[in-house]
C-alpha cells in the first residue's frame, strides 16, 4: 500500500524527521485559509499516487494568494496519469540551499534491506546512479542485525555527504530507519531531503510503501486506505475480498490460480480478445465463485464470461455447483464459457452438462482446453449473442 | 534421481492438526511420503493417523531423526515456524504458509541462507518427484513419473503444465514450485542447477510470471546449461503497479515485466512459448529427438 505524501509526512515528523508546514486542501476556500496562515509563499502539491508526479505538472509553486488560488483551481479536478486531483498538499515554500537523496528498501536477491543516500537529490533516484554514480552510496544491511552507526557513517563518507551537514543527515538517515522497520516498509525514500539556507534538514518530499502482508500489524495505517484512488469495481473487490484487478476489456475471467487468472488474460490477449480484468478464486467456495459472477455482472463492459479452473484443491464438481448456483441466483443471461480439469473433473463437466441439458440454456458453454475457451469467448464477445442490457 | 526430496526423507509436519496441516498429511501419507511426526504446540503426547505429535521441533528431530519439514501454519505463524525448523537443524524446509510479511522473509531467507538450508517458498505448493515422493500440496494424480523437470512460481501453472504433458504421456522427474512471493529462499536459478545434475532430467520447464528479477537472473545459467529449457512467462496483459494475487507478481520497476523476461530468456537460448500448450508441444518434440 502506497501512502499519500501528506500521510507518509505525518509519520515521517512522529519519528523526529523534519518536515515543511503544510496542511491538505479539499476546497479552494481551504487553499485560501492555509496559503494566508503559511504567508503567501507555497508549494501545491496534488496528492495522487503516480511516479513522476512533478513532470506530470503535479507539484506547482505560487508567490501569492492570487496565484496559488489560480493555480489550485486548475489543480482541482485535474487527471494525472488517470488519477483525478481531489486533495492538495499546501506547502511551506523552503529556501532550499542544497538538495540530497536517503531511502531505504528491501534486496530480494541477496536478502537484504538497501540503505542509499545520495549528495544529490531531486531528480529520480536511477537518474541519480547513471549520472553521478560518484555521489551516491549503496549498503547491503542483514535484516536479522542492527544498523549500527558505523555502518551509517560509512555511507554517509561513500556518498561525500558534506561535512557541514553531515550530523543532520546522519540524524535523519537512523530515523528513517526506524520508519522503515518500524511501519514494515517495502521502499521509505526522502527525495529530495533538503539543506535550506538557513541550515534546517527537511524532508521535502515522502514516499512511503508498506507491505500489504503486513498490514495486519499496522491498524492505523488500514484505516488510511485511500479507496477514491481505486477503480469503483477494484473498491467493491477489495470489500468482498476477492483478488481482482480491471483491465480494459470485454471478455470477464474467473480462474483458479493466480498464475491462471494472468495465463488466461493472456491468452485472449494472444488472441486477438480483450480481457476485462484479472480474477482469482483459487481453493474457493461456491460463495466465492458466485461473489465474483456478481462483481463481474457489475462490469458494463464485460460480454461474455469465462470460467477457467484447473482444479487441484479445488474441487471441480464444486465449481461447477458454484457457477450453476450463481446462474440461479443472480438470473444470468450472458454467455458463459467453462473450462474444468483437474481434481473431479468428469463429476464437474456432468453437473454442467446435465444443467445445461435440463434447463436448455444455450448460453453456457462448456469447452475441453483453455486454448478452446479463450477463443470461444472471444468470438462470444465479439457478436451480440445474448446480449443483455 | 529427483532434485530435493526422495524417498529418503524423512519429513515433519509442522501445523499438523489444523484443518490443511491433517488433509494434506493424509494425502502425502497415501503417496507413501516418509512422515514421521507432527508439530503442534499444545498438541505434543497426541496422535495423528498414528503419527506422533510434539510440542516443538527440537523434540520431534531428537525422537524421530527428521530432516525434512513441511509447514502449514498460519501467515502471522510462518515465519516463526521457518526460524524454529532452522534452529532444530532441519535441512530443507517447505513452507506452503501465504501471506509471511516481507520483512519477515527476507529475516527467514537470510537465515536459511546463513545455516545452508533450503527453503522452498514461501507461498509454494512444495515439491513432488512423481511415483517417490511428494512433499506439497500439488493434486498427485495429475502428474506421472519421467524425465521432465518442471520449476514454477505458481501452483496452479505447475498443474496446468502437468497436465498437459501427462495428457501426452509425458511424464516429470519433479515438479517444484519455487514460490509466488517477492522474496523466496530456494531460487530459480538453484532449481535449475538441480536439475543440469539429475540424471533423470532430460529437459527443464521454466514457467515464470512478472515481478522480481528471478528469472532475467537465471539467464547466465541457462547459457551454460546442456539441458534443453523450455519457457513461459505469464503476465503479459498485467497493468504496471497491480498486485496480481501473487504478492510478487507485480510490475514495479519496468525490468520486472513479462518483455523483459521473454527477451532475456530468448537472448540465453530458452525456448520461450507464448502458451503453456505450446510448452508442451515442444516438449514433446524435443523428448522424441
């Protein structure tokens, strides 16, 4: 889960780490109260959470309350990179003499948290290493030891951090540490961490991602999802616990198997087809096959459905009688496509058959390969068969 | 031959009475896994299809000379159940356990790393060698014995795969199913090691997915290899930034997509197929040569 900056700045300060005044802004009349108690000079910052926000025209400064409402209302409202602006960070303007670069993240090669610091910061972190490889540092910890201060001091050397800074940034480099342990973290970056002229360390920006297994341990950051940042159907996954992602695209999928849902995406995607979105139900109950019929049904664009379950745990028959129970119950007119194999297969691929035979439906489908499927679904949604309005 | 675990083993549960620990314990029972105890604490004095239970790991490798153990135990549980089977001097360790914190496994990598013991996972469906042994949760009876060897990331691809190549008569050496998540103990790169060394490994089966780098790492491998490997990556139509159920199958940093990894496999002289029936078919084609 990736914070907003404002919400990583909060935790950011809770740990002793400095940050500019600044408040969030959902109106312009509240860009006008926070502008006037900060005093004219300000930073607006939209809170969406996208890379490359700034290039974007995310982050705008204002030298007055003129501008700043001038430039909040062409904020307000706007798309960057799909995300639409509703909050805005309203920001203390620094007098920023020197920009630097601290962040941790985690090495799943070497098994390892990363500490890098950087004497220069402000532009992306890659950009930094392929252009100043000299003025950055990089240090493998062992996530079973402590980061002790020798180890931090050696970085700091590595990176030429200068000395007239260099017992402020090493302050800052042990808490954002602590930040990083303390909050399981997945990347805790300050770019840029600023020296303003008046020698004050701030961090003027504040990425802070932390690892969904790990939520459990962390209420308080639950409580901060940001579900308006989220597609309305991804919303009413995330709620209903199903594993979902939307893609642009007509053709639904249910399968067994994360590595099924995205194998089968694909494979109408080789196709030719579109695939509406990325659908996981692996070891599920007949509940979760008909939650997710539901939740797809709920997608205008899909056409047509297809169903794909290599069965291991799971058991074919009960999907089966999971999907005939979903067909009942929500009174499903579109196509459906069925792939079953696997554990019980010939017990599931009889349930349909039979229903299908008692019911006479000629929208459900029932195919042998995946291969079949996908290209039975694709051409089920690219005519109007059954189609429902 | 088979790569990690044979007959030999022999294997502890840890989680054994809790409701997956007792089912798959059955099956692995019934495919004639060599199980000699189960861990439970609270449970230690008490039976399970006659199979002993102890409170910790230390008493049931002191009375039952355990070197193996497969875990099934509860996320918030998993990485302690890692830490405690290292410290009982077990050597390969399969921990099914979804949903270990990230910072938990990279402690528990390390640590395994560190003692020189193997853990496949977490979040794997574990390891089958057909007709000897199977130490997972994988549904057996989709697989037979023979000379292909199969290294996945997801469980429900290792079974697709399998079924394909049975359906040909096609039969695996093992299937091991290295894990889902970011951050996993027994690599690609080992598995494919393994396997260059197995006599009965004739070809390999690499299905990989986006997130991570494990597979572009295991290119330089690959290009010494004598063995033919045959590969498939999912993820192709997955949205950068989307968790797509693994907790590693994500694309974050733009090495990590399923491109990528087709391009560098290629570049090494894998066989890269754009479909898991494809991946059979080539198989096929190369066992008959």
């Amino acid at each position: 889960m990736r914070l907003q900056e404002y919400q990583a700045k909060q935790i950011f300060r809770q740990f002793g780490i400095k940050v500019p005044k600044g408040r969030i802004a959902r109106s312009l009349d509240e860009v006008k109260n926070i502008v006037e108690e900060l005093g004219g000079k300000v930073v607006l910052k939209a809170q969406v959470l996208v890379g490359g926000r700034g290039k974007a025209g995310g982050v705008i400064k204002a030298y007055s309350i003129e501008e700043a409402l001038d430039n909040a209302k062409k904020l307000f409202g706007r798309i960057i990179k799909g995300h639409i602006v509703k909050k805005i960070y309203v920001e203390e303007m620094l007098d920023i003499e020197k920009e630097l670069y601290v962040g941790f993240t985690y090495d799943s090669t070497n098994y390892c948290i990363d500490m890098i610091v950087g004497s220069i910061g402000g532009i992306d972190i890659e950009e930094i290493a392929v252009k100043h490889p000299d003025k950055i540092a990089v240090k493998h910890l062992d996530p079973n030891n402590d980061l002790w201060d020798y180890i931090v001091r050696e970085v700091l050397y590595e990176a030429q951090i200068p000395k007239e800074y260099f017992n402020e940034v090493f302050s800052v480099v042990k808490k954002l540490y602590q930040v990083f342990k303390s909050y399981d973290a997945e990347l805790c970056e300050i770019n840029p961490l600023a020296i303003t002229k008046d020698g004050n360390i701030y961090a003027v920006d504040a990425r802070l991602n932390i690892d969904d297994d790990a939520l459990y341990r962390h209420k308080d950051i639950m409580e901060l999802k940001d579900f308006t940042q989220m597609n309305i159907l991804e919303r009413i996954a995330e709620q209903e616990h199903l594993k979902y992602v939307k893609i642009e695209g007509n053709i639904g999928i249910i399968a067994a198997g994360a590595g099924m849902g995205m194998a089968t995406a694909d494979l109408i995607y080789l196709y030719n087809g579109q695939p509406a979105n990325f659908l996981d139900i692996g070891g599920s109950t007949p509940e979760v096959v008909e939650k997710s019929f539901r939740l797809l049904l709920q997608d205008k664009d899909v056409k047509v459905i297809f169903v794909n379950v290599l069965g291991g745990l799971t058991r074919c028959d009960w999907i089966a009688n999971g999907i005939i129970n979903a067909i009942e119950k929500l009174n499903i007119t579109l196509p459906i496509v069925i792939r079953l194999a696997g554990t019980n297969e010939n017990e599931g691929k009889t349930l349909i058959k039979e229903y299908i035979t008692k019911t006479s439906k000629n929208n459900i489908i029932l195919v042998e390969t995946m291969e079949e499927g996908a290209k039975k679904a694709i051409e089920l949604s690219s005519d109007n068969y059954g189609h429902h309005c | 031959m088979a790569i990690i675990v044979d007959e030999k083993n022999r294997v502890i549960v840890q989680g054994i009475t809790g409701r997956e620990g007792a089912f798959h314990t059955k099956k692995m029972l019934d495919y004639g896994t060599k199980i000699v105890a189960g861990v439970t604490p609270g449970k230690g004095g008490t039976e399970i299809y006659g199979i002993p239970v102890f409170n910790t790991v230390k008493e049931a490798v002191k009375r039952t000379r355990a070197d193996t153990t497969i875990i099934f135990v509860p996320p918030t549980a998993g990485a302690d159940a890692v830490m405690e089977a290292i410290d009982a001097g077990i050597k390969t360790i399969v921990c099914i356990t979804d949903g270990i914190p990230l910072h938990d496994e990279l402690k528990i990598c390390r640590a395994a790393k560190n003692s020189n013991v193997n853990l496949i996972g977490p979040n794997t469906p574990g390891v089958i060698s057909p007709g000897k042994v199977l130490v997972g949760i994988m549904p057996p009876h989709i697989f037979i014995e023979g000379n292909v060897g199969i290294i996945s990331r997801s469980g429900s691809l290792m079974y697709q795969i399998a079924y394909e190549l049975t359906k040909r008569k096609i039969g695996q050496s093992t299937a091991v199913g290295v894990g889902g998540d970011r951050v996993i103990g027994f690599s690609i790169v080992k598995a494919l090691q393994e396997f260059e060394k197995d006599h009965h490994a004739e070809c390999v089966v690499l299905i990989g997915e986006i997130g991570g780098s494990e597979e572009n790492r295991a290119c330089e491998f690959i290009k010494e290899m004598s063995k033919p490997v045959v590969a498939y990556i999912a993820g192709i139509t997955a949205p950068p930034e989307k968790r797509m159920g693994h907790a590693g199958a994500i694309v974050e940093r733009g090495v990590e997509t399923a491109e990528s990894k087709i391009k560098d496999l290629r570049l090494c002289g894998a066989i890269v197929c754009q479909t898991l029936m494809e991946v059979a078919e080539k198989v096929e084609k190369i066992l008959k040569r």
